[in-house]
C-alpha cells in the first residue's frame, strides 16, 4: 500500500481585536443608513410640498382716495402659490404697500370660477376695496378688515 499522506494543517495569526467589533460595525452601519435616509426623506418632502409664493401685479390705492380713507400707502398684490405637487392657486393681499409688494395684510383665496385673478380689476373707494373679477364676481372688502395700523 502506498504510502499516504495526510494534509497539513496551516493556521492563519489574525491580529486580536475585540470579538464584538463586527457587532459593533453591523450596528453603526444600521444607524447611519437610517440616519441619511431620513435626512434624504426630510428634504424630498420639504422640496416637493413647501410652496413658492411670487407677486404678480400690485395694484396701489389712488392717493386721493387712501387719503380720505385714512389708509394711504395700501394696495393690493395678486401672489401665485405654485407647488410641485398640488400646483398653483392664485390670492389677492390686501394690505400696506412695501416697496412695490404686500407682505401682510388680509387675504382674499381666489377660486378657479372667477376667471384669471390676472385680470382682475380693483375699486378703491373711502369706506372699501371692491375686486372685480372677469366673470362677473365682486367681493368688497371693507377698510377696517386691511387697514394696516403699524
């Protein structure tokens, strides 16, 4: 019988670290990963349902008649609120007139039915501002409700 041989056994030295140090990586990974991934989910959300808002026309109260109403220095801006998801929807601020913008003042949400808020027109009388709208539709706001007393 020929002789056999039986196979060496060649052992390997791996440098000693801790046994819970694989334990340890596994763990850090899972918490960073649901780190990132929450910051990722926070920002897509934010970027697709935080509303823009930009002023289109501005329309400023006649001197003579704000002057007798006592509410010189107001207008009213038609801002469009746009969204990525949702899309746009148009208002009418009612308020002081801040360097060609309203920045506060009362709104006015204008619905689909009244037609384009761009053509809008707007009376200004002593006691009120009347919105007139392409189809038809006025709404009178009275000066006490926009009268920005700041």
């Amino acid at each position: 019988m020929p002789d056999q041989h039986e196979a060496e056994q060649i052992s390997v030295a791996r440098p000693a670290r801790p046994a819970a140090f694989g334990c340890l990586a596994n763990i850090v990974s899972v918490v960073l990963g649901a780190l990132v991934g929450t910051v990722m989910t926070v920002v897509a959300a934010l970027l697709l349902f935080l509303p823009t808002t930009s002023t289109g026309t501005v329309h400023d109260a006649p001197a003579e008649v704000a002057s007798a109403g006592g509410y010189s220095g107001h207008a009213a801006a038609i801002k469009r609120t746009s969204r990525v998801l949702g899309g746009d929807s148009d208002a009418v601020w009612l308020g002081r007139n801040s360097g060609g913008d309203v920045t506060r003042g009362h709104v006015v949400e204008v619905s689909a039915g009244w037609g384009p808020a761009a053509e809008m027109r707007v009376e200004w009388l002593a006691d009120a501002a009347v919105l007139r709208f392409s189809r038809g539709v006025e709404i009178r706001v009275p000066v006490s409700v926009f009268k920005d007393t700041r």
